[in-house]
C-alpha cells in the first residue's frame, strides 16, 4: 500500500485526470527524490475499455 499512497493522495487532491495522471505523480515522486543512477521504474496507466500505458524508466 505504501508504493501506491502518491497515487491515492492525487486522485484524493486533484481527482481522476485520467491518462495524464502518471506524467503529474511522476513529477511529484521526482519532486520529492530522485532516483539513484540505473535505478529503474515503471509507470502504468489504465484508460476505458482496453487501453493501458506502460513505460519502464532507467535512470
């Protein structure tokens, strides 16, 4: 439950933005620290009917 409090607490303040959700608690993780070097990542996003996002990230 920890890995996922970011995503509560946007849904919680700004409400469901949809896709664009990740790209905003992406920029709030970084916000708050950033990744060691070669650490990675991986965003994923779920949209109506069948549609996803996945990006795996390496820093």
């Amino acid at each position: 439950q920890e890995a996922v409090q970011l995503s509560w607490d946007t849904l919680e303040k700004v409400g469901n933005m949809s896709s664009s959700s990740v790209l905003y608690i992406l920029n709030e993780v970084l916000s708050q620290e950033q990744p060691s070097a070669g650490s990675y990542g991986l965003m994923v996003g779920m949209g109506p009917g069948l549609s996803q996002e996945i990006l795996l990230l390496q820093w």
